[in-house]
C-alpha cells in the first residue's frame, strides 16, 4: 500500500511531544484525564514542548 502525500507524518519533535504528552498524563492525572473542551490537545503539546 502506497501512502499518499497528504498522510501526516510526525517529525521527531513531535513524537516527543507526544511521549513527553503520555508522560504528563500519567504523571499528573492517574486516576482519570480531564481536559477542557476549549484546551486544544495541540496547544497543550506545545505547551510541554516549550517548557523543555
């Protein structure tokens, strides 16, 4: 199977963001993960990643 141009592709940065994202859950939240509607899960990896 081809995958066309279009498909998204995550650079490193971002698969960090997104173990650093699992991480913060985990870490902060391990009973349930409660995000607000309004919170944007992209803002929300943008966030950890400017932290860094």
């Amino acid at each position: 199977m081809k995958k066309d141009k279009e498909s998204i592709v995550l650079d490193l940065k971002e698969a960090q963001g997104l173990v650093d994202l699992c991480r913060y859950l985990l870490t902060y939240s391990p009973d349930r993960v409660y995000l607000p509607d309004e919170y944007d899960i992209f803002t929300m990896l943008e966030d950890i990643l400017n932290e860094r």
